[in-house]
C-alpha cells in the first residue's frame, strides 16, 4: 500500500453495494482501507479482489448449464467492473475485522488502530437477512455500528452509515434523520437502531455523520454485473430460464449500483450535507409487463401465466436446479410485489445538490442493456426459447 491521499476505512468491501463503493473512492485517489473477513491476509485479499472484478461468468468461457447463476463466481484475470487499476490496488489496505465480533474480533489495541489517520468511515457492512429476529442481526449490525462510531470519534473521522430503506416505517415517506416511526420485522428493527445511535452521536456533536439509505440496488448500468441477492434480478433471469413469467400487478424499479454508489459518494463527501438522511432511491419506476416485453424484445420467447401457474413451474424446476429451488424457496405463495414503497423518492438529496445530483438512467433502456450483457456473459440462456431441458409451462394462460 503506498498510503497516499485521504484514507477511508470501509466496512463491506467485499459485498455488492460495498465493493462499488471501494472502487468509486480508489478512483478518487483514496487509500481505502476495508475491513474483511477471513483466516489468513491471502484469503482476505483474495475476498476483495474477487469482489472488485467485473462478473466471472462461467458462461463466458463457454461452460455448461442450464440455469444461469449456478457456479458463476469471479474468475482469475478479468478486468475489473470499476476500472481498478495495479497502481489502485495499492491504495488498498486490506485488514481483519468480523462485524459480529466485539471489537471486530480485534484486540483493543489493534481494534483502535484501525482509525489511525482515517478521515472518513464508510460503514457499509450489514448481516443482510429477513429471516432472523433482532436478537441475531443485533451484534453485527447494531453493536458495530457503535463501536465505529466510537472509533469515529476517537480520530475525528466524518460517519457515513449506509443504511437500509428497511429502517423506514412503510407508512413515512419524507427523509428524517430522527427516527420517530417503529419498524417491523428484525432486519429493520436492528437497522433503526443503527440509525438512532448515529443520529444521536451527530446531535450530540460526538460525530459528523449522514445517513444513507439505499432500497434495491440492481445491475451496474454499464457492465451488467448482478446483485447475486436480489430476488428481483433472479426473477428476470428465471423467466428467460423458463420462456415463462408471471403476471404481477406490481413496478419495477432499477437503482443500479454505479448509480447508487456515485450518489452516496457525492452525498457523503460534503460537509454541509452531514446530520440529514438521504434515501438513495431511483424515482423511475416501470411497471413489470415491461418485463417479458423486454426479453421478447432481445429475443427470448417468453409466455405470460398466472402468478400461481408460473410458480408451480419454479418450484418444479427446483427439484433439480439449485437455483430454481433457490427463487422458489424466496417466492410467496400468493402474489410478488417488486416495489413495496413507490412513494419513495431521493428528493432531498435531488434538492440539496440541484445541478450536481445525477440522473438515475430511465428503467426501460437500462433494463435493455442489462439484458443485453447477461446475455454476453452467460447469465441468460441462449435466445430464441428456453435451454434444453428446462422445464416448459403448459398451453394455459398464453398472450
């Protein structure tokens, strides 16, 4: 590591949203110095390489298979997605930490440490579940949210928290930087409290602090490269899978990740904006039969079902995919909603940089180009109808 110019510690480099995040502040000329998990410096510098490549698509090299996504991991010697360059990746420093573990699993010494010369902290890195209770997301995302924001402190770094939209009572649609509005469910409950302690040490004067708070963050807009959680992004892909998609009364919103990433980064590097919360939100929605109209458009032959029908077809694939019993295991039984909160909008953060603030891309033609480079990279099937052997839908519900 050379060490030079600003130096940023950044929690969840190695995460989706994270790693765009890594490479934005690297371009910047930054030392970015990510907290990683993993036994051994190889292991954890092997981690965050992986994550700042562009998408390792087996498809790419021609391998087999019929659903796209099963085995697609980085592989050795593609370019990076974000442009990191050699000479980039020496203002990487890369260091132990485990959000779940007191002191990142650190010793107090080496635990202080990791603010020495940091202006600013990114805190990025979140257990990311809707399946748990509060109790099991408290440490990893609640107690290390405030031993950082002691560290904060400590060395007079600016706090970044990037939050969640799942912090947001349903029901709120302005921007509060005080939390008034209860959540349900335990993902959210443990990041409204991570946004109460930094609200209350940036009132407090402990801190300089801004809140972020993303909702979906969807496939770059220049390279395609997916976010392996989002359900949404599976769904596409498993209608192009099946030649079959569901009816859903339902939007679609794109906000992807380079988007988001170059918005948080403009948002957070301005002092004067410090003590608000900004939701980070494309305010361009489309509804979802523009779906299978775009895949139809890029060559795929899709029919269109009832959802109930179209499930069925997803859990019977599953049986032998992993990645079709992946979807369906994510998929309710009765109706899938994309956009929970279409009142959500990034006004404040439109308002308060005005000419600076960049225009998220329209939903239609990004949603064309990203189909266009899964189909590069092998993370749709071939056109022109379902791969061999997929399983396909019945004669009901065709238009």
């Amino acid at each position: 590591m050379t060490g030079g110019g600003p130096v940023t510690l950044l929690t969840g480099a190695t995460g989706f949203l994270g790693s765009a995040l890594a490479a934005r502040l690297l371009g910047q000329g930054r030392t970015v110095r990510c907290v990683v998990r993993g036994a051994s410096a190889d292991e954890r510098a092997r981690r965050l390489r992986a994550a700042l490549r562009v998408t390792g698509a087996r498809g790419a090299s021609g391998a087999e298979g019929i659903f796209p996504g099963e085995g697609i991991f980085p592989a050795e010697g593609v370019p990076s997605a974000e442009g990191i360059s050699p000479r980039e990746w020496e203002n990487v420093d890369v260091v132990p930490g485990d959000l779940s573990q007191e002191r990142l699993g650190l010793p107090r010494g080496r635990f202080e440490a990791l603010v020495d010369g940091v202006t600013d902290i990114v805190h990025c890195g979140a257990r990311v579940t809707m399946a748990l209770p509060y109790g099991a997301l408290h440490d990893a995302n609640v107690r290390a949210t405030e031993e950082l924001l002691g560290l904060a402190e400590a060395g007079g770094a600016r706090f970044v928290h990037v939050s969640s939209m799942a912090a947001v009572a349903h029901r709120l649609t302005g921007e509060p930087f005080e939390l008034l509005d209860p959540v349900s469910g335990g993902y959210g409950q443990s990041k409204w409290s991570a946004d109460r302690l930094v609200s209350v040490a940036h009132q407090e004067k402990r801190v300089r602090a801004v809140i972020l708070r993303p909702g979906r963050v969807t496939a770059d807009s220049r390279t395609g490269r997916s976010n392996p959680d989002d359900l949404m992004e599976r769904v596409v892909r498993m209608c192009a899978v099946l030649g079959a998609a569901p009816r859903l009364d339902t939007r679609v919103r794109l906000s992807p990740v380079d988007w988001v990433a170059r918005l948080m980064i403009r948002l957070a590097g301005d002092d004067t904006l410090h003590g608000r919360a900004y939701h980070v939100v494309s305010d361009r929605s489309m509804p979802w039969s523009g779906v299978p109209t775009a895949l139809r458009a890029a060559g795929h032959t899709v029919r269109e079902l009832p959802y109930a029908e179209w499930r069925s077809l997803v859990v019977t694939a599953g049986r032998d995919h992993a990645e079709a019993a992946r979807v369906a295991h994510a998929l309710p039984a009765d109706g899938l909603v994309l956009d929970e909160r279409a009142a959500s909008r990034p006004a404040r953060a439109r308002r308060d940089l005005a000419a600076d603030f960049p225009e998220p891309p329209e939903p239609e033609a990004l949603l064309r180009d990203t189909l266009a480079a899964w189909g590069r990279t092998g993370q749709l099937p071939t056109p022109h109808g379902p791969r061999p052997g997929a399983p396909r839908p019945g004669d009901g519900g065709d238009r």
